[in-house]
C-alpha cells in the first residue's frame, strides 16, 4: 500500500513539471491516475490469489516436497496456483478504485466522458483479462525454478516485468528499441495490451469515441490472454518434464 | 589480533562461496537489474518531449526542455549511475537477518565464540559484494557503454571523480551500520519487519532512489531542505549528483565530511546498542 502511494507521489511530482506524458498520447494527470488505478487493481488481484502460491511452488521444487502435489490425482498445475489467499494484498486494489473514482469524477468536470451500460462490465472484462495474462506470466517464472535449482529472485523478477506494464504504451512508440519492446511486449507477452485497455475505457485519453486501432487491441487482449494461457500452460507441463525430485 | 584476521579471514572466504551456489540465478537477477533503466529512460523521454515542445525555441530532434536543472541526458544518466549507488549502498537482508537471530537465539553464538559480530556480518558483506561486483563489472560496463551519450558532460574532473568514489565506499558502510542499527532494535521490539519496511520506503524516496532530490517540492513543507539533514541522500543521490557534477567547489568536501560523519554515528551507535542489548538479552529458543 505504501509503495503505491509513493509511485503516486512520484507522478504528483512529475505532473508538477509537465501537462501531458508523450506528446499528444492524451495521458495528462487524471487519465494518467486512471491508468495507474487500472494497474494496482490487476496487481492487487494477481498478489491476493497467486503471488504466495507461486513463491510458495518454487520452494516446493527446492525441497523435493512437489513430490506430493503431483502424486495428487487432480492437476498439478490447478493445485499449486490456488491453495492459499493472501487477504493483506487486497487493500491495494480497493485504493486503486478509489483513486480511479477520484480521478474520472475530476476528469468529467474538465471534459466529457462517455459512458454506456458496457462501460463497467467491459472494464471489469478486461481487468479479468490482466489478471489472467499476468498469471500466466508468473506461472511461466515460477516454472523455471524447475531448471535453476531456486528462484530467489522470483518477486525480483515479478517486478521487473511489470515495469513494463505500468506506463502507457505511447512512451514506447518512439524509437527503434521502445518499437521493439512494444511488440515484444503486446504481441510475445501481451503485458502492454491488457493494462492498457482496461484504462483506455474509462480514462479514454485519446476522446471519444475510440479510434479503430483501439478496438482492434481490445480484440487482440482477449486473444493475447487465451494465447499465454495456452503458453504459461505449455511451458509449465514441460518444466515438469525436467523435474528431478531433491533430497528425499 | 591474527588469530581475528584469521576468523574473518575463513568468514571471507565462506560467504564467498555461499554466494556462487545458485549462479544462475544470480546472473539473471544482475541482468534484470538495468529493466526498471529501460522503462524508466522511455518514461522521460515522453516526459521531456512534452517538455520540449511547450518551449518556443525547440529544435525538434533531441528533447532539450530541463526539469530542476536537469536535461533528458541529465535524467537518464542520473538513474544510471544511482544503481551503481545503490550496488555499494543497498543491503538486502540485513535487517531482518540479525532481527531474526536475535529472535531464534542465534545470537547466542556471538556471546560464546570469540567473534565480532558486525564484524563478522561486515566481512561477509563485502564478499558478498565482491562477488557481486566480479561478475556484474561486464554487465555494467556494456550498458554504460550503450549509454554514454546520456552523459552529455562526460566525465567529471578529478576531484570529482575522486570523490565519487570514496562516497561509494562510505555509502556502503553508511547501508551497512544504518541497517545494523535497526536490525538491533529487535533486542528490544525482536520483530522489526515493519521498522524495515519505514526505512525501506524513507529510503526508497528520500536516497533518491526514485528520482533526483531536486524534484521534491519545497511546499507545503520543504522536504528538499529537509533531506539535506539526514543521512538517506548519501545511500544514492550524492555519488550520482557528484558525477553529474551537480554538487560543486567546496560543496563536495563539505558532502563527504558530512557523510563521514554519518558514518561514525552509526558505528557508534550500532556498538552502543549492542553493548546495551545483549545486556538485555535473554536468550529465548534453542
């Protein structure tokens, strides 16, 4: 909770020196905080129901425990990702709804903002789409504990992904590598795509109505999530392959 | 007085080999490091070229806008050489290791063995970091030769330099007795998860880990000229604002008089509580 309050300091600071984050993307202050609401409710989801139990999966492969899990006659993959919740994540996501309620109301004062019946469901849709794509991201992490004896650095690398997510993609559409990471990161591991779209609904930065490209994308999250799904399912069944039990 | 160089000595070379157990592991999280880098050299680009742009005079191709002094260039080199900050200053784990033998009895050791135990603590901590160092001098080196362009002074002056990197060893002995310090309150709280997580986010926005200290605004309440007076600024800000050469003439002797002075105290310190806390201590658990 305290580390999303002081990534919101640090954009309250920014915003002091500059309207607008990429020139004409549409991103100035309060769609912005939109967008950062968006990201700590897919966060707060994926550390409440998956965070634990992924850290928790590469401690069983250390030990040689996962033995017992995959002598179960229910699947493996079922049984490791959902066994505990961890409740004192869930905060988080309840500021991000705050701030997202904040946020648009500040919003509709300064311009219009349209909304339809759809508008909520479409973006809980979509949230669901984060979550289920940031899942298979971490179960694909988690799996490589399997090849490298341990992976400490699990929340490190969690991390370290989700950079990657928590800004608009505008600010990579700029240059040859920001290009290649842009495509790396919506059409390899769709990341980019499913933070984005959910805030592009309500925050709309661009105006109304959307433009095509942006329809297109929301198409292209709900196939990025069922493909790295599919992925996180693949890589996880083959790192199972390699799974030498330890010490028992 | 040999027989002690002797047992650091051993300490030594122990911690060096616990640290290359898990090498793959290791190698990645280096790597890893310089990802939050990338994002955060794309988010201030976005930011200067909206900078830039509002100015009449721009030029079009490189954003040239500045924010509190400090151009694109400025920026992204600032970020850059924080990590290198934070690689001799950030000690992950040290805190709760010594909270936790203190808790578990581990400790007791420390009151039977002829050992010292910052000592022996500090010993493995620059192994560790050798190590660390060792293997992550290659990267480093390879993204700071992809990046010098950000450098737009080039390199500082000698005494700069020079003092740039006496700040980096006084800053990893700054992280280091500052976190023994709160690792030892746990003779009196004996759990100091959340006293490490205050620090850890005092630290992570006051070091200016997050983003130069010359952004923090000065109302309501000056916090710029608050975090002149305490230690934090040493652990990142002040070796990457001396390579910037934002901190100038006597500025930079009077910096590293102050953070040799910060230093001190906390060595002090630290031995006061642990003379005082093992006083104290009980010895609970096995």
């Amino acid at each position: 909770m305290a580390w999303a309050g002081m990534n919101w300091g640090l954009f309250k600071i920014i915003y002091r020196h500059t309207g607008e984050i990429g020139l004409d993307s549409g991103w100035h202050e309060h769609e912005f905080f939109i967008f950062l609401g968006t990201i700590w409710i897919i966060n707060s989801l994926i550390q409440t129901l998956f965070m634990a139990n992924a850290a928790e999966f590469s401690e069983l492969i250390r030990t040689g425990n996962l033995d017992f899990a995959l002598l179960k006659p229910i699947d493996t993959q079922f049984l490791i990702s959902f066994p505990r919740i961890n409740w004192s994540q869930l905060p988080n996501g309840i500021l991000g709804v705050m701030l997202i309620a904040h946020s648009l109301s500040e919003l509709m004062q300064e311009r219009e903002i349209y909304f339809s019946v759809f508008s909520l469901p479409a973006f809980l849709f979509f949230i669901g789409c984060g979550a289920v794509v940031m899942y298979s991201v971490m179960i694909c992490l988690a799996s490589t504990s399997i090849w490298f004896g341990r992976n400490q650095n699990l929340y490190n690398f969690w991390f370290y992904i989700t950079n990657f997510y928590r800004y608009p993609m505008e600010i990579y559409q700029r240059s040859g590598v920001g290009m290649a990471l842009w495509g790396t990161f919506t059409f390899v591991v769709p990341i980019l795509v499913v933070s984005n779209i959910p805030a592009r609904i309500l925050a709309q930065p661009l105006g109304t109505p959307w433009k095509s490209w942006e329809w297109g994308l929301a198409a292209y999250a709900i196939i990025g999530s069922i493909w790295s799904l599919m992925a996180s399912r693949w890589v996880f069944k083959r790192a199972l392959k390699s799974y030498r039990s330890a010490s028992s | 007085m040999l027989e002690s160089a002797v047992i650091w000595w051993t300490f030594f070379k122990i911690s060096i080999n616990e640290r290359l157990i898990y090498r793959a592991d290791f190698m990645l999280g280096t790597l890893m490091r310089f990802l939050p880098t990338l994002t955060q050299i794309f988010l201030w680009w976005a930011i200067y070229d909206v900078i830039s742009n509002n100015e009449p005079n721009n030029t079009g191709a490189e954003p040239d806008g500045n924010i509190a002094g400090y151009k694109y260039g400025d920026m992204v080199a600032y970020y850059l050489l924080v990590i290198i900050s934070r690689a001799f200053s950030s000690m992950p784990g040290l805190t709760g290791g010594i909270a936790n033998q203190i808790r578990n009895g581990e400790v007791k050791k420390f009151l039977i063995q002829p050992v010292d135990m910052q000592g022996c603590l500090l010993m493995q901590r620059i192994a560790h970091k050798l190590v660390y160092y060792l293997i992550a001098t290659l990267p480093f080196a390879l993204v700071f030769f992809l990046c010098r362009d950000f450098f737009i002074e080039g390199w500082p002056p000698p005494d700069a330099l020079a003092v740039f990197f006496a700040s980096l060893i006084l800053s990893f002995l700054l992280g280091f007795y500052l976190e023994c310090c709160i690792g030892l309150i746990g003779f009196w709280f004996l759990e100091v998860t959340s006293l490490t997580f205050i620090y850890m986010l005092m630290n992570f926005l006051l070091s200016g880990h997050m983003f130069p200290l010359e952004l923090l605004p000065a109302e309501p309440f000056n916090i710029r000229q608050l975090v002149e007076y305490l230690p934090f600024k040493y652990l990142a800000y002040f070796p990457a604002a001396v390579f910037l050469g934002k901190i100038e003439g006597p500025e930079l002797y009077r910096g590293l008089l102050a953070e040799i002075g910060w230093v001190v105290f906390f060595i002090v310190l630290s031995r006061i509580l642990w003379h005082r806390g093992i006083k104290r201590y009980s010895g609970y658990g096995g």
